[in-house]
C-alpha cells in the first residue's frame, strides 16, 4: 500500500463515505463535461428526477464534434449541431458555464481548464473522457468517467472509486534537443506496456520531469490512460504556481500565498512509500515514432520495425496483426516511410509550446508536394496567443492549413478524417486501427516538431537532422 | 442480436449461448468506431457494435454469423475494452444483446461502465478462456451457465461435454451484482450531508483557510 503520497493525501481529503460494494465515495471537486459524454447523463438525471448538486464546480465546452474550417451555425453536419445545441440546452437548464464558440474560451477541454486557471493542485478532477489524466500534471488526482459516471458526478458530485497502486516513474537525466514529452511517453509506454499501468495510478517524478514545463507535463500525463494507468500525476512545484498565477479561476490576493503553502504540503514526502518504481534515463531516449496500431508499438526514429523474434512471445499476434494494417515489413527502418496527411493538434501536443517547435520546423520550409498537412490549436487562447505571435503566418507559408480549435483529426467526429489508406504522422495520442476516421487509415505518433519534420520531408524523418534556423532545404521525395 | 431485456435488479445468474471473440487490445474504438458517438441517446447504438471489424471481415465476423444470433455472453482475451472512455461501448454491446463478458482481462473504465449497466465482466485464466473458446466454436448452440455467486461458467454442450471453469470477480462487484445495487447513482446520492462535511474540509472550497 502506497502512503504519504500526493495521490494518498489527495484521496483521504476527499473521502466522502464508504459505500457497500467496497468502494470509496469521493468528492469530485472539478467536474468538465463536453458535448459527446454528457447528452445521456443529463437525460439520465431528468428521468431520476435528480438536479445538478453542484453545478459551480461543473464546466462545460464543446471540442470534439465542432469543425475545424467554419464554426458558423448551424453547423453542416445536423447530429453535430444537435449535440452542440442539446449540451446548450442542458446547461442552460442546470446553471452550468459554458465555455463555447467564440467566448473566447472555447477548446479541447484538457486545454482549456488548465490555461483557465480551473485545474489546481489537489482536486480531484473528473471528465467523461480518458484523456483527462492530463490534469494530473498540476498534481491533482485526475481520470475520465463514463456516462454513467457523468450522471453520478452531476447528481451527487462525486464516485464510486477503488483506491490505485501508486507507481513511481522516477526519469534521471534531461532530454536532449530535438526530444520531447511526447517521446518520453511514447518510451515509457514502449517500455512497460499499454496494459503495464493497469491498477496503477502513475507519479512521474525525478530530476527529468522536475525540468519540464507545464505544458509538457500535460502532454505526459495525457497519454498515461494510453499506458494503462488511469491517472498520472507530477508533485506541484515552483513551476506549477507560476503557471498558475494569474489565471482567471486560479486563487489571488491573499487566498494566493495560503493556496502555495497548501499545494506544496500536498507533494509526495521524501517517506513517501509506493507500490512500484521503475527507473528511466531520459538521455537515453530518441525522438520516438510509433510503428503499429497501439500506442505502446513505438520505437526510436532510428531503429527499425521490430521482428516478432525482437518481441515478447505474447506481444507477436497484436505485431503480426499490425504488419498487415500498417502494410509494413518487420526489420524495415521507420526513418523514409513515406506519409500523406500531417497532423498538429489535438489534447496531447495542441498548445502554444507545441506550436511553436512545429513553426520552429516548418518555418522557410515548404510541405513537401503531395503531404496534406495541417495546424489545428487546442483553444481559442492557444490561436489567439500563436497568432499573435505570427505562428499563423509561419504555417502558411510553409503550406500548412490554420484551422480552428477542436479535435479535430484525432478521432473521426467532426470532418476532419484519413480517407482510405492513407497514412497519417500525428501528433495525437492515438494509433488505434480506424481512429483517425478511416477503417483502413493508418496513424504514425510522434511529437509535433515530428509531425512539422514529416511535412517537410515527406515521409518520417529524424527531427534532429532538421536545424531549427537551417535556411530552406529543399523537400525530397 | 437478442430481444433480451435490459439488466434490472439483482444479477445473480445468467443463461445463453456464447460469441468468442479472440484477440488482445479489443478496443472501444474498435468496439463502436468513434462515428456512432454522433448522437444524444444510446438508443440505436447496437448496428454499431464492431461495425469497422464486421466490414472488413465481410460477414466472417462472429457479430454476423449465424450460429452466433442470439448469443448472449462474450467471452475475450486480454485487456478488452482499453482505450476511450465511452460508455457507448457497452451500450452497444448491451443493445446487441450481451448481458455478460468473459474474458482473461478487462480495461478498467469498461469494466466499470459495464458494472453501472448491470453487465458483469468476469476474468478468467488465459487457458480456461482459450478453453472456453474453443469448446464455443466446436459447439455454437451450447449454452452457459454463469453463476455469479459460485463464481463458475459452465458448458452445457452434447458435443463437447459438460464443462466447468472457475471465475474471478473482485468481491466489491459482485456484491453490488447480485444484490441489485449495481445502479450506484441512489447510494450516492442517500450520503449528502458526508458530502457536505466533505466539501467543508476542503481547502480549494473554503478560501484556502483550513490550512
Ligand atoms: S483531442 Fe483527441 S483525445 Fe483529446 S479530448 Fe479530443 S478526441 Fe479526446
């Protein structure tokens, strides 16, 4: 059993009753709903007479069904402007704020709590989404629901939970240029496995995730559900409250200086004791590329597809099964795979950061002819904040599209979408068989500067062979 | 699919035939592709179950044989349901017909989606589901008996003989199974003034002040 740990301090405060199953009730203090997950909780509370308990700790936005191109209403696509207007409708009804088009606020809404100051170390943070392990990198305890879930959270605030194992990923050393978040996650999830962080909630911690920022905190915390584990947390530090300060909902005045001393009694002590830990050296990670139709299929932009003889005996059939969907040759190299469509976006790797490394690819450089590629921010502040800083124009030039906030190509809801067999480098946290929108579309993962680096090139390349400042190099291909 | 109606009340044991459903990794978006997600009821979720699979295996899919019509039960292998957290995947298993899963391990949002619709995902040893799959396949109209309270499946089958596996489901489950308060949301709501207590100790709640 884990104890003096974030995760235990945060449970035991929020410990509401014990309920007869075995489990723990216990309170959600932020609860962020959207547009896909919601709809049948609230039809589900209207049929149980039931009201919102705490609608002030309930925040709504819509992401994964608004287009990209126009965001004009109606919206072309009836359902999706049926579900936009059915989560209006609700929220209207119980008194919940929506952050929605145009506000000024709106986005991915694991961008959107963060940049608005909402997630804060030490909440329990709950969403009908898997990806919202993001907010555990403010060091609160963070992990997405299903409907039914969602129905309980808005009519009870709070869950029927089974306390985890906390395991400590404890990463020494720095990443090198050109490697970032997204390849130490894409690594560790290589290393131990989609199902390795089952029963697991995960503490990322040591000198390499002390020196990340914020932002790519987020971007490790996002894809722990893709290792298994269902939260993932990093202890809040000096770098957590100077993001943090300022923003609209974050604490000021002199609630500010109490909320510091209270956050920083909530990290893990140095008795802290965990069911696990597993060590990792983050120089010794390459900038990392996934290959198959799990995001734990991922390899070092240099190696090659592993044989089955490379693998575990038990990981062969899911290899043999993504040979044939991926259409590629066990022991091929994955540098100089050639690919169609590029995609920067998404609750993983769509913010200002992000963006940036991209621009800092792509910029005096053409996508390369054929490649499809195209910039979509996690918010409305994130575009504000890239245009402002002429990012925007960066992209275009290069021959990128700019799009609108939203989802986008991660998943198949709103138009953006792979046609046929088309191969994808994305920056997004799923590789899954049909995810991206075409049942026989192809994902490769990997890091937005990646993504900018397959644009260029046409085909998967070593973003460290890229120079940021290089002037134009011709595209191959 | 089945005309079976939804779970209600205690779940204690459950008759029918089976699908096995071999592979790891089974996915929710593999479950119900992320296009059936466009809706705001669950109503009409069931064509939608495995949709991407069945199209590409052209009618071989265990969903669309015919032996398999009617079947209840689903038995998998490892880590079945990973990935998204929609609730849609159960929906349209369950609105397919299914009203319990087998399997050797289970992601655990699905699991607990599952649990909230009275559907129960029990795991089994890696060769007792090869087992069961096998003895499915030679024999499609056999059926199982699952007891919830003993723990057990059987295999009523003149084919391959009767057949009896142990299963496993964690004790807080399968009180809430069989004693019909799978549905959490009314045991929830009975504890408010725990949760106002509990909202009365909480820092970020109370102006930082309790520190
Ligand atoms: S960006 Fe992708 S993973 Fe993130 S919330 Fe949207 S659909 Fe889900």
């Amino acid at each position: 059993m884990s104890a003096g740990t974030l995760y235990d301090k945060v449970w035991d405060l929020h410990r509401v009753a014990e309920l007869p199953g075995g489990a723990t009730q216990l309170f959600i203090g932020l609860h962020l709903i959207h547009e896909v997950t919601s709809p049948q909780a609230f039809a589900a509370l209207r049929d149980l007479g039931l009201s919102v308990r705490h609608p002030e700790r309930t925040v709504a936005t819509v992401d994964h069904i608004v287009p990209t191109t126009s965001q004009a209403r109606p919206f072309a696509d009836p359902l999706a402007e049926e579900m936009l207007a059915t989560l209006e409708a609700n929220c209207a009804a119980h008194g919940i704020v929506l952050h929605g088009l145009g506000s000024g606020r709106q986005g991915i809404v694991h961008v959107i709590a963060p940049e608005l100051g909402l997630t804060q170390p030490g909440m329990t943070v709950a969403c009908g989404d898997s990806h919202t392990s993001t907010h555990g990198a403010f060091g609160a305890i963070a992990f997405g629901i299903g409907t039914s879930q969602v129905r309980d959270v808005l009519a009870s605030q709070s869950l029927a939970m089974n306390k985890l194992k906390v395991r400590r990923l404890w990463v020494e050393g720095r990443l090198q240029p050109g490697v970032y978040a997204k390849d130490l996650v894409l690594h560790i999830i290589r290393v131990l496995g989609v199902r390795g962080g089952v029963g697991y909630a995960y503490e990322f911690a040591g000198p390499a995730i002390e020196a990340l920022s914020m932002e790519e905190r987020m971007t490790l915390c996002n894809m722990a559900i893709e290792g298994g584990a269902r939260c993932g947390y990093v202890n809040p530090d000096a770098t957590t409250f100077a993001y943090l300060r300022g923003r609209p909902f974050a604490p000021s005045g002199d609630d500010w200086e109490r909320a510091v001393a209270w956050w920083s009694s909530l990290a893990s002590g140095a008795d802290a004791v965990f069911d696990d830990e597993v060590r990792f050296d983050a120089a010794a990670i390459a900038p990392t590329v996934t290959w198959g139709i799990t995001p734990g299929q991922g390899i070092g932009v240099d190696e090659a597809v592993p044989t089955p003889e490379q693998l575990d005996p038990e990981e062969r059939p899911i290899a043999e099964e993504a040979y044939r969907y991926m259409d590629l040759v066990p022991g091929a190299p994955i540098a100089g795979l050639p690919v169609d469509v590029c995609f920067i976006g998404s609750c993983t790797n769509g913010r200002l950061s992000d963006l940036r490394a991209a621009a800092a690819i792509a910029r005096g450089r053409q996508v390369a002819p054929g490649v499809r590629a195209f910039v979509v921010p996690g918010s409305e502040q994130v575009a504000a904040e890239a245009e402002a800083e002429g990012l925007d124009a960066v992209f275009r030039q290069a021959g990128f599209e700019w799009r609108e906030p939203g989802c986008s190509m991660c998943l198949a809801m709103n138009p953006d979408r792979l046609e046929g067999r088309q191969i994808s480098a994305s920056s997004s946290n799923r590789n899954f068989k049909g995810r991206q929108g075409s049942s026989t579309g192809r994902t490769l993962l990997m890091s937005p500067a990646m993504v900018a680096a397959a644009a260029v090139r046409g085909a998967v390349t070593d973003v460290r062979t890229l120079s940021p400042t290089e002037v134009p190099a011709p595209a191959l291909r | 699919m089945s005309s079976l109606p939804f779970p209600a009340g205690p779940v204690i044991a459950h008759r029918g035939r089976a699908i096995p459903l071999v592979g790891a990794d089974i996915d929710t978006d593999r479950i119900i592709p992320a296009r059936f997600l466009k809706c705001v009821t669950f109503e009409g979720l069931a064509e939608g179950a495995f949709a991407d699979d069945r199209t590409e295996l052209a009618g071989a899919h265990p969903f669309d044989r015919d032996e398999h019509r009617g079947a209840s039960v689903l038995v998998v292998n490892s880590n079945f349901g990973c990935g998204s957290s929609r609730e849609h995947a159960p929906q349209a298993l369950m609105r397919w017909g299914i009203r319990a899963v087998i399997g050797e391990s289970f992601a655990e949002i699905f699991f607990g989606n599952c649990l909230a619709l009275g559907i129960p995902c029990l795991t089994a040893d890696p060769v007792h589901v090869a087992e069961l799959q096998q003895a499915i396949a030679a024999d499609p109209g056999a059926e199982l008996y699952l007891d919830l309270e003993a723990l057990a499946v059987e295999l009523e089958s003149e084919f391959v003989g009767a057949n009896r596996w142990p299963v496993q489901l964690a004790p807080g489950p399968q009180r809430m199974l069989v004693s019909g308060q799978w549905d959490g949301t009314s045991q929830l709501v009975a504890h408010d003034s725990e949760l106002t207590a509990t909202a009365a100790r909480l820092p970020y709640l109370n102006g930082f002040a309790l520190v």
